[in-house]
C-alpha cells in the first residue's frame, strides 16, 4: 500500500506461479461503488476461507476520503475480472476514521477481525464472512409458564428466530446467548446451557441471583457460530439487520391489600383497624398480604413454609423509620403469587402503634404498603 492510497497485491496461481501486482488505483476496475470512493484511504487486505463454493475470498477494508465511512468489499481470490468482486459494503459511519486494520485471515465461516480508530478511541470488531441468513423475527418467552421466575430461581426461557442453526467448521458452532446490563457483562442473572430445537428455536437456561436489579431493562443478545449478532445494526453491510432492543425486566413486587386472615363479608375488620391486647411474653397474629409479584422458591406452593432465602421477607417499620426487631415472622402460608398469609410473633416489648410492611422477594425488589390500600397498608 503505498502513500497514495493505492493498494498492490500478488495472485498465487499454482506452485511456483505468482502473478501481478494487482493495483486498485483511480484506473482500476473493481465492485459496484467501489470506484465512487477512490482513491481509496489507508485500505487494508486479508483473506477468508469460506465454504460457499468459491473458497478463498480477498477482503479490503478502506477509508472513504471524507473519513466519515469505513467500507469493504470482496473478491473472489483466483480471478480478478469486475463480477467477480462484491459491491462496496458500508461497515461504520463516524468523523476522523482512519486506519482500518483486517485480521491476517479467517477460517470457514469465522468473522475476520477488523480495527480501527478515530480521533479518540480504537475500535475492535468483525466482519462476517459466512452467507449464511442473518435471523429475523425473533421472539423470547418463558418456555414453560409466562411467570416461571415466581416459583424458582432457575428455568427455560425459548429464543425463536427465522433462522438459528450451527454453523459448521467454527469454533462455537452452537449460538450462544448473554444477558447484560447496558451493553457490560453483570452478575444479577446467569445463563447456563443452551440448547438447539430444529432451525428456529432454542432453549436457554437461566438462574436469578438475589441482587437482580428490578424494574431496570437487562439488554439480551445472542450470537451465530459465524459471529452475527441480534440484536446488532452492523451485519454484512450498515442498516441489514435489526437494531432493535431485546430487553428481559423483573418488576418489583406489590402490596394491595392488609387484613386479618378472615377478612371478607361479613367481617369487615382490617389489621389497621385492630387492636391486640398480649397476655404473655409473645402473642401469635396472622396477617394477610394482597398484591402481585410475591415469589416463592421453595417448591411447596400453597403449602406453609418457613421463612428462608426462597420466601419473601417481612418486615415491620415504625413511625420514625426503624425497623422493628420485636415483630417476626413464625411461617407464611402462598396462594399463588398474589396472596399471602404470615403468622407473626410479636413480642411483648413492641410499643403499640401503626408499622408499615416491607415485602423483599428472594431475588431482590421490595414492596412498601402504601396508606391508600386496603386496611391502610398498616398493621
């Protein structure tokens, strides 16, 4: 490559036949648009082994004279007539572009490394060389139940595309599939296996840790063997694939409703609206909980339980903000996510006065009984 753009190569035709040089200057005759951009800035050569029947490709990454584009194109190794080079591809927009770099090579339908910079950073990214069809249509669900994540903290969620298959001869011919937080790794949700289903679905395996960020939209993203990426704007060419967020949220919990475990017609009194007067050093209380998103990771369903790290966890605050270490909770009994009933311990050393529920699920998240709910959202 020489101080004018122009970019010289040698062609290997057989043993001990080389012919050329190659150039790719203002004369040259080369793929559809190319010739729009010469001379061609800082362009940069490499080689893709590819199994789509023409089996080695030449690859040459450039800078467009405005530097505000960094473009590619194709063609095919042995010959070097015009139809034979691919059209110019825009790969990155941007001001002050410069330097592209293209990895040494690629193997069968690997992603040929390129990098590159501007006035303040370098950029690390591929370029996909495979011809295989970029996935559309894609749709996450909860593979058994739309709540699964209520009742256990691992389970299957099912990724279904227009296209996911494995891709011979890489080295991760299985997609793989990550959830993060703004785009960076995290450690609130882990993903464990992932599983093929034909040519449009596959199954994954997550796990919920107890620190999940509620309410905050974790970004999803999965990856084809030959390194194409969804959701991702940058494929074979700027604006050919989907650019469109795929987002996975656990909403924080509710409180609704407090009342007495027989709360109901014709019994209209509410925990707010009671008074217990204690004869002994403790007094036993059941207390009901309404609202939405209440997790249980035991497995016991409906069944009482003790309070653990896979129960909810209740506490009692007072006027002042404190929490009440007096006030405990014995065992709770589910009704699926949205009842709950807990039988409290209460101490004879609790002053006499309104505490407002907190309600933590075991992967984080916390509900506070608002005064405008039912039995004044205190007990």
């Amino acid at each position: 490559i020489d101080n004018g753009g122009d970019l010289a190569y040698y062609r290997r035709n057989s043993a001990g036949v080389v012919v050329g040089p190659y150039v790719l200057d203002n004369t040259g005759t080369i793929g559809a648009g190319v010739g729009d951009d010469l001379p061609l800035l800082e362009p940069t050569i490499s080689m893709a082994r590819v199994t789509d029947g023409s089996s080695k490709r030449i690859y040459i990454a450039y800078v467009n004279s405005a530097r505000t584009q960094i473009k590619y194109f194709n063609c095919a190794s042995t010959v070097t007539v015009n139809t034979q080079c691919s059209a110019s591809l825009l790969y990155r927009t941007g001001n002050n572009l410069a330097t592209p770099k293209l990895g040494f090579w690629s193997m069968d339908n690997d992603a040929l490394p390129i990098m590159w910079n501007d006035a303040n950073n370098v950029y690390f990214d591929k370029i996909i060389t495979s011809t295989f069809a970029a996935p559309t249509s894609v749709v996450v669900s909860t593979a058994v139940s739309i709540n699964a994540f209520l009742t256990q903290p691992n389970y299957n969620i099912r990724v279904q595309a227009s296209w996911l298959q494995y891709v011979p001869g890489v080295s991760s011919p299985t997609p793989t599939f990550c959830i993060l937080a703004s785009s960076e790794t995290q450690t609130d949700i882990s993903v464990g296996t992932v599983t093929l289903a034909g040519g449009t679905s596959m199954f994954v395996t997550i796990r919920l840790s107890t620190h999940v960020n509620v309410g905050f939209d974790y970004d999803m993203r999965f990856a084809l063997g030959d390194g194409q990426e969804y959701p991702t704007k940058y494929n074979r060419n700027l604006g050919q694939a989907s650019d469109l967020p795929m987002t996975f949220r656990l909403d924080p919990p509710t409180i609704t409703g407090v009342s007495d475990e027989d709360y109901g017609a014709p019994n209209a009194y509410v925990s707010g609206g009671t008074s217990v007067e204690p004869t002994g050093p403790h007094q036993n209380r059941a207390v009901r909980l309404q609202g939405t998103g209440f997790m249980n990771w035991t497995g016991s369903g409906v069944t009482s339980v003790f309070p653990s790290t896979n129960t909810v966890k209740l506490e009692f605050q007072n006027a002042s903000g404190g929490i009440e270490p007096g006030i405990t909770v014995d065992s709770m009994t589910y009704g699926g996510s949205t009842f709950l009933t807990s039988y409290l311990d209460i101490s004879t050393s609790v002053p006499g006065g309104k505490y407002t529920i907190l309600l933590t699920n075991p992967s984080s998240g916390t509900a506070v009984s608002p005064p405008s709910v039912l039995g004044g959202g205190t007990f």
